[in-house]
C-alpha cells in the first residue's frame, strides 16, 4: 500500500504542476483544474494547496480522515446542505405522523 499511495501522490503533484487540464480521479472524486489555478473536486472550489490536503486526506489509510474529506468535499460542492435539508424534512414528517397519532 505504501508505494502504491507514494506513486499516486507523485502523480498527483505532476497533474498539479503542469498545465495538463484534463481530470483526475480518485476514488470516486473528480479532481479538475480552472483557468485561474483553483482545483474543483467534484464542483467545489478549492485552493492547490486545500487540494493536496484532500489528496492526503483520502489516500489516507484512517477511515475518519477519509470521512472528513468527503464531508468537506460535499459541504463545498452543496452536497451537504443538500442531504441535512432531506434529513430535516424526514424528521419532520415523522414528527408529524408521531403526532397525529
């Protein structure tokens, strides 16, 4: 696993480094580049160096960091407020019918 994970942060920083615009996919997450240098993993804006944490942080071999990661990921792409809204919904409807009963 160890030089697997170095072989994937060396290809990670050479995406970084060169003006090479295509994505780059880990582990579910879509890595792009902007015009003006930001990274986009899955449609939230980051900085480079925001970026190489998340990379580091999903490479990880500890499950928390790997959760953190996503949760970041999704709190900056909408995701996150997205699904605690449908949560809050859910409970409410189940309140309600708790309720009405």
């Amino acid at each position: 696993m160890g030089t697997e994970r170095q072989m994937l942060i060396e290809d990670f920083e050479m995406w970084l480094k060169t003006r090479f615009t295509d994505t780059f996919w880990l582990r579910g997450h879509k890595f792009e580049k902007t015009k003006t240098g930001e990274i986009l993993i899955d449609k939230g804006q980051f900085t480079q160096e925001e970026a190489r944490q998340l990379f580091m942080f999903i490479t990880s071999r500890n499950p928390f960091q790997r959760l953190n990661a996503t949760l970041l990921i999704w709190e900056r792409s909408g995701v996150l407020i997205k699904v605690l809204i449908a949560l809050a919904i859910l409970v409410l409807v189940l309140v309600y019918i708790r309720v009405k009963r």
